[in-house]
C-alpha cells in the first residue's frame, strides 16, 4: 500500500514540476510551487523524516506566500 502511495506521490511530483514550463502566469507558477511543496512534504513524511516533513511544509508556505505577495505587486505576466 506505501509503494502505491510512493508512486502516486512521485508522479504527481514530477507532473507538477514539468507544468511549471508550461504556463505563462506567474500566479499559476507560485500555485504549483505551493502544490509542489506540499507533496514534497508528504514525501518525506512517508520516509519516515518528520523533521524534513515539517521544515519543507513550513518552508514551503512561507515562501509560496511571499512570493504570492511579489506577483500581485509586479503583476502576474511577464514582459
């Protein structure tokens, strides 16, 4: 049952970093780095690293807030 949840988790993975290339939006972008952390995170939970777990959780919703923050004030096309 681990390696199925292993697998799916993989794949979602890889599936969001390569659709990182494919959008223009930057807010779409920063959406699917936040989406990216957080299976991340589910990861390392799985791996039995709940340290790793917490810190890339909390890494990962500081700086998608940020950088949410960013694209609102320079705007969400780039030029």
């Amino acid at each position: 049952m681990i390696d199925i949840v292993m697998f799916l988790l993989l794949v979602v993975l890889i599936v969001s970093a390569f659709s990182l290339f494919i959008f223009n939006d930057l807010l779409y972008i920063v959406i699917i780095f936040g989406a990216y952390s957080m299976v991340m995170s589910l990861v390392w939970q799985q791996l039995n690293s709940p340290d790793l777990a917490i810190t890339e959780a909390a890494i990962g919703i500081g700086l998608t807030v940020l950088m949410v923050t960013v694209v609102t004030k320079v705007g969400r096309r780039p030029q």
